[in-house]
C-alpha cells in the first residue's frame, strides 16, 4: 500500500494505474476511520482493480466554533484498516498542500443545500464541495463511494458530478449501524456514557416512522409528528430538524406518493454532539 501525502504524486499513482487499463474505486474520507468506511472500501474493493482512500480533515467545510481541532485523528489505525481491506495507494494531504493558497474558488450547489444540514451550517457544503472537486479533479476518472449517511452530502455530491461532466461514477453506500441500531459515525467517539446509551433512541424513531409508512400513513407531517414525539420522550436528545423529503431532489414533502422513493431525515444533538440519520420509505 502506497502512502502518497502530495497531490502530484496522487496524481501521478492514479494516472498510471489508469494507463494500464485499471480501473479507479476512490474512498473520500476525514480519517478516524470504522467499520462504515471499512464498507466503502470493500465496496471499491469489488468493484474496481485500485482503491484510492483519501483521509483529509477538510479545514473549509468547518465554520467558526466547529469541531475542526477536536475532530478524531486515528492516521496510524486507519492506514492499518486501510491496509487490511486492501486498499492500494493512500492520499494523507497536510492543510497546505491541499490549500497551498487562500482559496479564491468555490463550488457551490444550489438548492440541494439550502435545507436541513445546509441551513444549519451555511458554509458546510462549499467545503465539501470544493473538497470533493479537488479530489476528483487529482483523480480522474473514478467510480467514488459515499454513504448514505450523510444522505444530503451525498445528493449534493452526485448532482455536482452530473452537472460539471465530472468524470466520476457517485456510488451510494448504505448505512452501517451498531448492533443497537445507532449509525456509525466518526463522531460517536464525543458521547458520553449516558448519551451513547440514549442516541439508539434516532433510529427507533426512523423505524417507527418506516413502519407507519409501510402500515399506509402518507401524510408527512404525521410522520415528523411521530419521529418528534418519540425524541421528545428522551431527555437527552434534542431533536434539530427531522424533514420527509424526496429522496433525490431533496424537496420538502407533504404527501407521500406510492412508489416514490422518499428519505425521513433527522439531526439532534446529544450535548454538544450532533447525530444525523436517515431511513429511506416508500409508500405501498
Ligand atoms: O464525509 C466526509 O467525510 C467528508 O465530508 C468528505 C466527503 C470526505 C469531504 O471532506
């Protein structure tokens, strides 16, 4: 496994694997690495012949305040795991060298991220996206796995790639879940004791809501109800937003239409740490 911390020897790796005829699986991540990323890799694993992982603790898509210095750094475990799943070259850029000047361009997706995570943190997915196009631009053409996790990031993502020709296949991955149903997260680790037990309490509420789904509710603002009436039961969590949404354009919902896929989408906050989760529904 090749570590490369520049972009252009990352480049430089990916355009020669390509020129012999191999095909590119990329592995965006922050690092602090679990079993979710652990499934992406293993996603572009299978699919393609070199798994490029990236670990990068993109300094732009924090704000002010943000949990940029405490963010979880793990760089020796993760090049173990990445080494495991048989990953072939890591990118380990250092803030300058991925942002050697000030940054005086951004991309920016409109609509797609001007609710729930984009409304709450106005300049999170302009980082993101001009991260991703960084990436994507060092290398070349790829096939880039996300999950659904972070299910805004990842639509905004994907309408980024189609709409700049970007030459990269967005693959979705489906969230991984601790045997208690909470999603994995990097963020897991800030939980205390008593919070980690109660944040289970996210994705009862997100099953609840798929099964009234399944038992023939369709109205949405029955189902935000009943996913707030279930946090509003755990003191220790504080529910934030919960949208029922289309599940590729991101807008609003008020009815649900049978066989349309739609996402029931949540963040709250267990002390200072904000959890986000999803579930997708269709009506029958
Ligand atoms: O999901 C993440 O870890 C980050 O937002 C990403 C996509 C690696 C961009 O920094």
């Amino acid at each position: 496994m090749l570590v490369v911390p520049t972009r252009a020897e990352f480049r430089r790796v990916l355009e020669a694997e390509r020129r012999a005829g191999r095909s590119i699986g990329l592995v965006p991540t922050m690092g602090a690495l679990h079993a979710g990323h652990r499934s992406l890799l293993e996603a572009a694993r299978r699919d393609c012949d070199v798994v490029a992982l990236t670990i990068f603790v993109n300094p732009l898509q924090f704000a002010a305040g943000e949990d940029l210095s405490a963010y979880p750094r793990t760089l020796e475990r993760d090049l173990e795991l990445a080494a495991e799943v048989g990953t072939t070259v890591v990118f380990t850029p250092s803030d300058v060298e991925m942002y050697p000047m000030p940054t005086l361009t951004t991309v920016h997706v409109d609509g797609l991220t001007a609710t729930m995570e984009g409304a709450a943190r106005p300049t999170h997915f302009d980082g993101v996206t001009t991260v991703v196009t960084k990436l994507f631009n060092l290398a070349g053409a790829c096939r880039a796995y996300f999950g659904e996790k972070d299910y805004q990031q990842l639509a905004v993502v994907t309408r980024m790639a189609a709409d700049l020709d970007q030459p990269v296949t967005v693959v979705p991955c489906p969230i991984l879940r601790e045997a208690d149903g909470l999603a994995l997260s990097s963020r897991n680790v800030y939980l205390s004791a008593e919070d980690r037990a109660a944040a289970p309490v996210l994705h009862r509420a997100l099953r609840d809501a798929a099964d009234a789904v399944a038992g023939g509710e369709r109205d949405a603002r029955a189902l935000i109800g009943l996913v707030s009436t279930r946090l509003g039961a755990e003191p220790r969590a504080a529910l934030e937003y919960v949208a029922v949404v289309d599940a590729s354009s991101l807008e609003p919902l008020t009815e649900l239409l049978p066989g349309v896929a739609a996402r029931v989408i949540l963040t709250a906050r267990f002390g200072s740490t904000r959890l986000l989760d999803n579930i997708g529904v269709v009506a029958p």
